[in-house]
C-alpha cells in the first residue's frame, strides 16, 4: 500500500512538473489535450540505466521536465539532439532497479520546435 501510494506520487510529481513548465518564460510547455510537450531535447547516453532513459526534455535553463522513451522514434531523436523540440506522446511509468516508479514520456513523434 505504501508503495503504491509513493508511486502515485512521484506520477503526480512529474505531471505537476510538467505543468509547472508552462509558466511563461520557463522555457518548456506542456499542452495536456493533445499530450503536446515542447522544450530542448537532451541525450546523456551515460546516465542510461534502469532508473534514466538516456534521454529528457528539458527547459532553456537546462532543468529535466521529463525522461522521454524514444525507441519508436530514435532516428528523429538523433537528429534533433540538443535542440528545442515538439514531442506528441503518452505519459508511462517504468519501474527502476530500487523498486520505485519513475515517469516517462513515451514519444510517438519529435518535430523542432516551431
């Protein structure tokens, strides 16, 4: 029970970061009808692990607003790597190696920002 209410919470965290992007000026959006989330595509194929992707959207001040999946879309993610982009997906959870739930953007498509 306790688990499942922490992993609630870092979901709600994470979601609550995203709209917190929103603000003007922050350098990141987030646009919850069309799961739309714009901001610099980051790649630290380093910190790749059980618990990191190796990838995050993030704001112009370098701050992570989410860990993205782009294994369906790997090819635009390359491409755009360290520019300010457009990701259109589904928000996920993974499991980490600790036992904890992290949240993920699962990206179906990454355009540069317009």
């Amino acid at each position: 029970m306790i688990k499942r209410a922490f992993e609630l919470l870092v979901l709600v965290m994470a979601v609550a970061s995203l709209s917190a992007c929103a603000h003007k000026g922050a350098g990141g959006n987030a646009d919850a009808g069309s799961n739309s989330f714009s901001g610099t595509l980051r790649n630290d194929a380093a910190a790749a692990s059980s618990e990191n992707t190796g990838w995050s959207l993030g704001t112009s001040a370098g701050q992570t607003i989410v860990m993205v999946d782009v294994s369906k879309v790997a090819e635009q993610a390359k491409a755009l790597e360290g520019k300010r982009v457009t990701i259109t997906g589904q928000m996920s959870t993974k499991k980490a190696a600790n036992d904890t739930t992290v949240a993920v953007l699962v990206a179906d498509d990454i355009q540069a920002a317009r």
